[in-house]
C-alpha cells in the first residue's frame, strides 16, 4: 500500500524560498533559529526527529493544505508542531515529489509565496487507495506474522486491523488465507524475545550459532542493530565482533543466546545490508552448481538459497544454485552420502566421487 514517490532532480527549491523568503526569514528570525534556540535546546538536547517522523509528517501534509485551498505558514507550522524553518525543509522536500497518475506522473505544484501555501496539481491525494491482490495478500500475511512474534504482547489492536483489511481487501485479500503463520517453538519465542530485548536496552549478544556450511556452531558477540523479516525469514541484523563486520543470523540458526550487561558498541561505518532485493545476489563468477536430492536431502533447498528447485518422483528434488565456494559443496555432498549427488559441473562430479572413494578405503 506504499505509495509511489520517484524524486526528480529541480533546478532549486520550491518558489517563495529564494525570491520572496517565507514569513520568519526577513522579517524576524524562525522559530528554533539563531536568535532562539530550537525546542528542548535550553533544559538538554531532545530526541532528534527520525526519518519515519518526517515521513508521516509529509503524508499529512499534502491533504492538509489541500482541503484549505490556502493556509498560512505560521498555522500550518504550529499544527505540526514544527518550527517554520523545518516546515519550508519540508515543502522543498515535497516539491521534488510526483504523485502516481495513470499516465502521465503528475509533479505536486505548491509555492509558499507572501507567507501563505498554496497546493495545486495533487488531485492524485483524493482518490481512494486500491490494493492489488499481491499487495493486499503481502501485507495481511506480513501482520499475521508479526502478530505471532512474542514481543507483541497484547495484539488485540492488530487483531482487529487485520479484520479490517481482510474486510476493505475483499476477493484481493483472499488468497492469503492460504498462506498459514505459525511461530510456536519456544526456542524460537526466547529467541526472538532476547533478541527484543538487547535491542531495546542497547546491549551486546552472546549467540552459538550453527553455520551449515561447515556443519559446525559457532560462538560469537554481537551487538544488535535491527531484527527484520526477509522472504518468510526472521533475521538479528548486527555487528559481528567475530567477523569485525554487519551480518545476519538467522534465527532458526540460533543455538543459544544470551543478553549481556554490556553496551553495544555498533561502529558508525557499519551500513545496515540491504534486503529489499532478497538474501541472495548470485555474482557471475559464482559456480552454477546442479545437485539431485533424494527425500532425505529436501532440506538442502530450504537452506541454502536456490534459482531453481523441481520436482522429481519419488520425493527427490533437482536444485540449482550459485556459490563462490566450490569446497563448500564438496563437502555438503559428501554430508549427504546417498541423499544428495552432483549433476553439474562436471569436474566438481568427478572430485566429490573421488573424495567419497578415499574416505571409503579408510574404513577398510
């Protein structure tokens, strides 16, 4: 239900700001300006608004001004409760936007001239959402899931949007009730539950994680950065002092964890990775690697990410996949035994029969 923003380069700001200031800038100081220190300055430095605040500040914007034809800057500042300074940031800000027309995209024309806001070509903002049924089916499935996290708590409020958009979503939410979301291993639960709560008091993770290429658990610190939701998955973002770098771990990997009395120390240099493309972003320089899994291998391709998974009788799958380490696939193989074979590339076939064949005479 997100709507489509694509921002255009302009040539400057929005008109009023250069050749006729808005109100506060000539004649008198802005609120929270030199000659008057912002909001929370005096007694300590308040809580800076996050990108999320301005965000839901810009979607009431539009509408508000909209429905007033025309609106002074010094009113419409004090009903966000923002100084005038922020509230032309924001103008400028929206002035870069375009509303999604069915052709062509339409730009939001507004001017701030003489100390009033005028909006016009924002017609876009009246018409009534519609969810397509992909949209609808990915936001009911996401609020179930969420609703089924530990951390929740009383999740009556969400219980009854949920209702409300499967009742506003109609046949295009429909689909979705095929879709059933579960979270009830306890270890799971404590898991999600520690994690929520390292994030939410700032400390360091003690976590035995199990690293399925290597077959093998691990210990590591980690200082938590964000808990996210990828492809059906939960995942603790954070910094690996092991690794010295941002990973993720997913949480049905999670051996054990531990809250520390210890503050994170997350590096400034440490960039959140980027989901919104999915986990996996195969290189071309990666081995294509083709295995045949047998009913007791199936698990393989809920592990490890596949480009292709097909169905074969018997229960056995044929998967494909992308890996830059080739020694990782010999050794999945030769984990599986009669589960799971090489189909291709050939060479890699070859080596793993060997490899089988050796750790075979050692039993003789």
């Amino acid at each position: 239900m997100t709507a489509d923003v694509p921002v255009r380069p302009g040539p400057g700001p929005a008109r009023g700001s250069a050749a006729s200031p808005a109100r506060g800038s000539a004649a008198g100081p802005a609120r929270g300006s030199a000659a008057g220190p912002a909001r929370g300055s005096a007694a300590g430095p308040a809580r800076g608004p996050t990108a999320t605040d301005r965000l839901q500040r810009l979607l009431a914007l539009v509408p508000y001004v909209v429905s007033r034809n025309v609106v002074g800057m010094a009113e419409t500042a004090a009903a966000f409760g923002i100084s005038e300074r922020e509230l032309v940031d924001d103008l400028n800000m929206l002035w870069c936007v375009e509303l999604r027309s069915p052709d062509p995209y339409c730009p939001i024309d507004l001017s701030y001239e003489g100390g009033e806001i005028v909006v016009s070509e924002a017609e876009a903002m009246d018409r009534p959402l519609r969810l397509g049924v992909d949209e609808a089916c990915a936001l009911l499935v996401a609020l179930r899931m969420l609703a089924e996290l530990p951390s929740i708590g009383d999740g009556s409020a969400l219980s009854r949007t949920i209702a409300k958009l499967e009742a506003a979503a109609g046949t295009a939410g429909s689909p979705s009730a095929q879709v059933a979301v579960h979270v009830d291993d306890l270890t799971s639960q404590s898991v999600t539950a520690n994690v929520t709560e390292a994030l939410n008091q700032a400390r360091r993770l003690h976590i035995s994680y199990y690293v399925p290429g290597r077959d093998e658990a691990t210990e590591r610190d980690v200082d938590p950065m964000r808990l996210l939701v990828v492809e059906g998955r939960s995942y603790l973002e954070g910094w690996c002092r092991r690794a010295s770098a941002v990973r993720l771990f997913r949480l049905d990997r999670i051996l054990s964890i531990k809250v520390l009395d210890v503050a994170k120390d997350v590096p400034a240099s440490a960039e959140p990775v980027d989901v919104d493309g999915g986990l996996f972003r195969p290189s071309p320089q990666d081995l294509e690697v083709e295995l045949e899994l047998a009913a007791g291998g199936r698990w393989v391709a809920e592990y490890y990410p596949c480009e292709r998974v097909e169905e074969l009788d018997d229960g056995r799958l044929r998967i494909r996949l992308r890996t830059p380490d080739a020694e990782m696939v010999r050794r999945l193989a030769l984990r599986l035994g009669e589960d799971g074979r090489v189909i291709s590339p050939g060479e890699l076939a070859r080596q793993v029969a060997v490899d089988a064949s050796a750790a075979l005479r050692q039993y003789d």
